[in-house]
C-alpha cells in the first residue's frame, strides 16, 4: 500500500490547471512545480522506542513571468483559490524586480520532452512495526559492540526512515511532466566514553530500494567503532605533510570544485577556477563523470527544475575540466547552452586511471600523517581558493593509524590540492549525488602544537 494519497495524474493536472490560473491572470511565462511527500520515520535509543512519526506535505511553486521580470510565490494548500491566490502574489512580486531577460524560461525545444524517466520509485513496503523492528534491533547492536576496554558506548538514535514521492513540473510553452520517487534511509549515532572523555561518531546509509541499504547491524557497528576511536585523542605537532581524507570528508571537499564550476560561480567571477574549460584543474589521472539516467540513482532524473535534460558527460578528464554545471540563466549570460543542472549536479563518480588501493593501502601508502574523519568547521574563499578546517581524526606511523587527533587545523588552496592528489581509494561511499572513496592529497599544512 503507498503511503501517498496523490497520484502522478493527480499531481500533472494540479500543475497544468495552475499554468492555466496563472495564464488568466496576466502571467505572460509561467513554470509551475508541484510535489507530494509522505514518509515515516522510527527512532530508538537505549532500548526503547524514541520517535515515531508519519509525515505528509504537498507544495505548488509558481514561477510567473511579466515580461523579463519575474515573481515567485508557494502555497502547501493545492485547492483552485489557495493556487489563484498564490498566482496573484507571484504576479504582484514580479512587479516589482528589475528586468531580467536572461532569467527567461527555457524554449519547448530545450526541454526534455521525450527523455525517458528513470527508474526512481520502489516504495519499500515496509510498515511502522517493520521500522521500529528494524531501529531496536539498530540500538541494541550498537550498545553490544565490542570496543576496547575502558571504553563503553551507547545509542544517541537508531533511525530508519520510508518516503515516496510525486513531483509534476508545467510550463505555458506546453511543457507537463511528472516523476514518482522512493527515498530510503538508516542511520546509527553512538556515543563513546572512557575515563578522559566522551565522543560521538554516526553511520547512514540512504538508498532508493530498502533492501539496498546498510544492514542496521553494520551501521551500528560502524558508528560504534567510529565513536570508540576518538578516545584517547591528543594534538600532533604542526608541520606540512600528507593528509588522507575519508569518503564522506572527500565528498565534501569535491563540492567545493563543483561549486566552483557552476554557471553562476563562473558569471559572477566568484570562482577560484575563472574560465576553467579545457584547463588543468586536477591531479592528471584524475576523472569526474555525471549520470542522470542511473537507475534509481538519489541524484537521477530526467529533468531539472526548468523541464531541460542532464547528459552523461565527463567533467574532469586526464584532470581537464570538460563542463560547467549551467541552468538556463548562467547559460545564456556566459554564452552556452543549459547542461540541464538547474538544481546542481546529477550522479556524480569521482575516480582514478591508477591502480585501486583501500584504505589500509592508501594508509600505507601515506607512511605517517592524518587521517580526516570529522570537519568541525572552518572557511573557504570561493575565489582565492583558500581553505581552513578544523578536524579531528587518525594520526598514521609506517602505515597504521595509531591515536585518534584532535584540536587540529588543516589548510591549503584548492587550485593546489586538487593537482596534489596522490590517490582516489576504493573504499567509495556515495554521499547524496557524489560518490568517491578516501582522497590521499600531499603537501597541506597541518597545525597542531607548538
């Protein structure tokens, strides 16, 4: 049984009737999103059951155009006035903004008509009690894992979440597609303590099938271990030297490249890679490649939010940049044409031309210095490049991680760490739309003490 009380027609008609309602009120363009959402979510901690919550929401966005000049309203009530009036309101805006011409909505002829949707929706099936099963089970394997002695650990939350989807998006040029969408999650939260202090580390994992996630033993597990290892932390003495960041770590650090090739990043000269096509912008056996068409991929789609389809393509090749990430707008004020990432990046696939090493080879690889596991804050200039974190993490000797470190800064430019990366793990996590295992970078600063 679906845990939605909307279906795709329901949801297409909806969209089309407010393109209409917009139309009749003086809109001259109109772009009309609208979406359903239920899910529901089961916790535990320590043994009993913590939250349990079933959720339903709805959204209608109206996109209106007078001329170049455009407003924006949203409304979660989808009746015939509450969309009349929402209408109203976008017109009334885009009365007052400046004229845009670039922002116009894309031609019928750029948008993705025809494109085949992927396949995105598996609703899981699963029913309360399945979830709460599933989050006891989580918690009480999380409070039995074995860590070292002296060290005990407990459950912060087990979770496991369900959802479905529906999504329609309507355009006046004649544009009305809709897309059906299941979104899977677990996670694990474990706090560990021993007599000097306490820590807290966390495992997810996120999918579109259910039985396609980490089993919830795992991810406790895992979020134990992670939690357990921070004991006994102590600084490092400052110096320059390798660094090895973990997946989800590495992901983080590959967003900031994205951002810096995005459309809007490269108009507004906020960008540490200003015209970056055709140039070395990476280590040279380093690949990027963006999917849309993935199966069941959490980044997948058929077409953006302005109705333009994504491509397979090569970002990064040989580590040339090869593309920008461009919505409609960004597109015409650089003089190109919407690569269909109006609302970023589709699937993305860090890897490399050299031979595969895991973790413990990319450890051995290094000899001795850090291992990233958590970024607690920190800045980065998007047009210089520069960049300071505040980590905490493993400290290697011959290869093995030894302590745990903390109260440790970690710093350098993107424009140099990227060309520094020695080597991309095969320990790969996907991370919402970015996939990459352990990135081993040289030459970055590391402060400690004195």
């Amino acid at each position: 049984m679906s845990l939605l009380t909307t279906d795709a027609v329901q949801m297409r008609a909806v969209a089309a009737a407010a393109v209409d309602t917009a139309r009749r009120l003086g809109a001259e363009h109109a772009v009309v999103s609208a979406r359903a959402t239920a899910a529901v979510q089961v916790t535990a901690r320590q043994g009993a059951i913590d939250t349990a919550l079933r959720d339903a929401r709805q959204s209608l966005t109206l996109r209106l155009y007078r001329g170049a000049r455009v407003g924006v309203a949203t409304t979660a009530a989808l009746d015939p006035d509450s969309v009349r009036r929402a209408a109203e309101e976008a017109l009334a805006l885009a009365a007052l903004m400046p004229e845009d011409p670039d922002g116009l909505p894309a031609s019928l002829a750029d948008m993705a008509t025809e494109v085949p949707l992927p396949l995105l929706n598996a609703p899981s099936r699963r029913d309360p009690g399945a979830l709460r099963a599933l989050a006891l089970k989580g918690d009480a394997a999380i409070r039995a894992a074995t860590v070292p002695a002296g060290v005990t650990v407990e459950t912060v939350a087990m979770g496991v979440s369900t959802s479905e989807s529906v999504a329609a998006l309507a355009t006046s040029a004649g544009f009305c597609r809709t897309q059906e969408f299941s979104n899977q999650s677990a996670w694990a939260v474990a706090l560990a303590r021993d007599a000097n202090g306490a820590g807290n580390e966390f495992a997810d994992s996120h999918d579109r099938r259910f039985e396609n996630l980490v089993p919830v033993e795992t991810l406790a597990a895992r979020a134990a271990a992670r939690a357990a290892r921070q004991m006994g932390a102590r600084a490092v003495a400052s110096h320059r030297g390798p660094v090895l960041l973990e997946p989800r770590i590495a992901a983080a650090l590959l967003g900031d490249l994205i951002t810096a090739l995005t459309g809007s990043a490269q108009d507004q000269k906020r960008t540490f890679l200003p015209g970056a096509l055709g140039m070395v912008v990476a280590a040279e056996h380093l690949e990027l490649h963006e999917d849309p068409h993935e199966p069941f991929g959490l980044a997948s789609g058929a077409f953006d939010s302005e109705g333009v389809a994504g491509q397979r393509r090569a970002i990064l090749h040989d580590g040339l940049a090869l593309g920008y990430f461009l919505g409609t707008r960004s597109a015409r004020r650089l003089g190109m044409v919407s690569t269909g990432n109006a609302d970023g990046p589709w699937n993305l696939r860090l890897g490399s031309r050299l031979p595969g090493v895991d973790f413990d080879g990319l450890c051995q690889q290094m000899g001795q210095g850090l291992v990233i596991t958590r970024m607690m804050g920190g800045a980065t200039d998007p047009v210089t490049g520069n960049w300071t974190q505040a980590v905490s993490g493993l400290w290697v000797e011959s290869g093995v991680p030894v302590h745990a470190v903390t109260d440790v800064t970690v710093g350098g430019n993107l424009r140099d760490m990227w060309k520094a990366v020695l080597a991309v793990g095969t320990d790969v996590e996907r991370n919402g739309a970015i996939r990459t295992g352990s990135l081993l970078i040289d030459g970055l600063q590391i402060g400690g003490a004195a």
